[in-house]
C-alpha cells in the first residue's frame, strides 16, 4: 500500500506534467470551475494539488483517464482498471429513463462516485492521498456526467460500438469519440481561431448568463444524469436528416449533425464548469480541518526532531562549560 501511495505521488508530480492539459473538454470544465472558486477554496484545493505544478485544476482533471491505459501508465495501469465503470451510467437501449437501482448495482457508476468522492473529499478518516485522489475523480467525474454519451445506451456501449465517418473525414471514428473530442476540436477550429482561451472565454460568458434549473441544488447528481439521458434519445442518436441512427451500420455525420449539437456540447461543457464550482465552494464549507501533504508532514517531523536535538545540544554544552563554583568544591587537607 505504501508503494501505491508513494507511485500515486510520483505520478501526479511527473506524468500529468508531460500530459499538460490532457483532454480539452475536461479541462476547459476545470478551468471553468476554477473561476467561480472563492479564496478559501482555492486555498484548500491547492493544497492537493502536485508541488512542482500551477494551482490549476485542468492539470489534473484528465487523471481519472490518464491511469487506465498502458501507453500513459505503464506500471500499474491494471490496479486502476476497477474505475472504468465509474465513468458512465448505461441504461437500457432507448429505455430513456435513469433507475439507481437498475443502472447503478452497488453504486458502481458516475453517480455513486460523485457521492463517494465528494464525500471523501472531507472526511477526516480519510488521509491525505485518499483526499487528493477524491479531488481527481471528482473534477474528472463532474465532466463526464456532462457528456450526455456517459449516459447513453447499454447496447452500444454508450455510442463506442456505433461506428462511421464525421465531417468528410476518412478516418472511421465512433459516436462517443465524437461527442468526447470531435465536435469540440472541429468547434474550436471553425468558430474560434482554433484558440482554446478564445473558446474559454465564449464558455465563461455562456456559463456566467445561464439560469439555474428551479431548486436546482449543488449536489443533485442525478438531475445531471437525467439530463445527459434525455439529451441522448432526443438529440445524441439522429443524424444530418433528424433520422434516428441505425448501431448496426456504419453511419455518416456532415454539418448539419456538427451544426446542430455543437450548441450543446457549449451548454454542457458550461454547466459542468459552473456545478463543480459550486460542488467544489459547498465542499469546503462543510471541511472540519486539511490534511497536509506527505512531504510537508516529513519535513514538519523533521525539523520537530531537529529543534529537540538542538536543544539537547544547547544544554549539554551550558551544563559543560558552566563556570565552577569555588564555594560549592570540597577543602583539601
């Protein structure tokens, strides 16, 4: 276990450094979600953030994704493999309807792990690593659940089995490739310079003019559930002509698919942002202390052990060197 603790430590000092932002989507939620952080927020997450990097949550939000394949983890890539099913929930093809008892068995799914993780956040008994993972997923949580394809169909494996080619490309892609990373790339190249803090800041105008659902609350998980799966069987499945898509063949998706949905692959990267900011401001509310990194803890130890032994020092030398009083030595005979 100290092993994993201290490669855990390692990983998020050295690799996320090489990945830099990882996915786009992901860390344009985290970015914004940073902007709506207050000061003792801010304060308290970088404390879990990786010394050696920026106070920036978009660093660490493609972690979640980053630990499960061999390419980006090579040394333990299999010990992470038992998150891959807190990515998503699947309901049942065109069922269209979210039932934790059906679709979640034992919590093992996007909505219990932003019950879990966010709770572990502040939870005393937990330790400092186990506090620093909660944040990872839970940034990384709080955006997939906005990706209305994390959401999608059992059948279909949320739209990766549903195969075919997208903007005159020739390359055969898949339905949740597109809706994670195509529309955003081609939306980001076509309407924004292809500058990412240009798009950026169209989202944080977007997210800082859109009106909260009605007794919408910052922890309703499964609002955001439902909301992906309703997105999915009236938007997600039909293609240029608004013809529902056919899983079983290759499909071809032009501009009037991109056209139609770029608007609310906004929406969705905009609310993300602006519910784990909220999430992410209630949390710190509700900490009872901050649990200090390894590394600040040993040092702590150290200089604690290092003022004893000088202290000790300090009074082995005055009591040796201490003048003798003629008074208090014996007369000789």
């Amino acid at each position: 276990m100290l092993i994993i603790r201290l490669y855990f430590i390692l990983f998020c000092q050295e690799v996320l450094y090489v990945f830099g932002w990882g996915s786009v989507g992901h860390s344009l939620v985290a970015r914004l979600a940073q902007s709506q952080l207050n000061s003792t927020t801010n304060h308290w997450l970088d404390n879990y953030i990786p010394s050696n990097l920026p106070d920036d949550l978009s660093l660490i939000a493609s972690w979640p994704d980053i630990i499960l394949y061999l390419d980006s983890n090579p040394f333990d890539y299999n010990d992470w493999q038992w998150s891959r099913e807190l990515h998503f929930i699947n309901t049942p093809d065109w069922n269209c309807t979210y039932i934790s008892t059906r679709d979640c068995l034992n919590n093992r799914c996007i909505e219990g792990a932003l019950k879990n993780y966010s709770q572990r956040l502040i939870d005393n008994n937990c330790d400092y690593i186990q506090q620093q993972e909660a944040l990872f997923f839970l940034v990384h949580f709080v955006g997939d659940v906005h990706q209305p394809l994390h959401c999608g169909f059992k059948g279909d494996f949320g739209g990766n089995s549903v195969k075919g080619l997208f903007l005159n490309g020739t390359n055969e892609t898949n339905l949740h490739t597109i809706w994670d990373v195509e529309i955003i790339t081609n939306h980001i190249n076509q309407h924004f310079q292809s500058d990412i803090n240009l798009y950026y800041n169209y989202l944080e105008s977007l997210m800082l003019n859109q009106s909260l659902n009605i007794n919408e609350t910052y922890d309703n998980y499964k609002l955001w559930i439902d909301e992906s799966v309703n997105y999915v069987c009236k938007q997600v499945y039909f293609d240029d002509n608004n013809i529902k898509i056919n899983g079983s063949l290759n499909f071809t998706l032009g501009y009037d698919y991109f056209n139609r949905n770029w608007p609310l692959v906004d929406q969705r990267l905009a609310q993300g942002g602006r519910r784990l900011g909220s999430l992410l401001n209630q949390l710190a509310k509700s900490r009872s202390s901050t649990k200090l990194p390894p590394d600040v803890q040993a040092l702590i130890i150290v200089l604690c052990i290092e003022f004893i032994i000088g202290i000790i020092a300090v009074i082995g030398v005055y009591r040796y060197k201490r003048p003798i009083n003629p008074e208090t030595q014996p007369l000789l005979s």
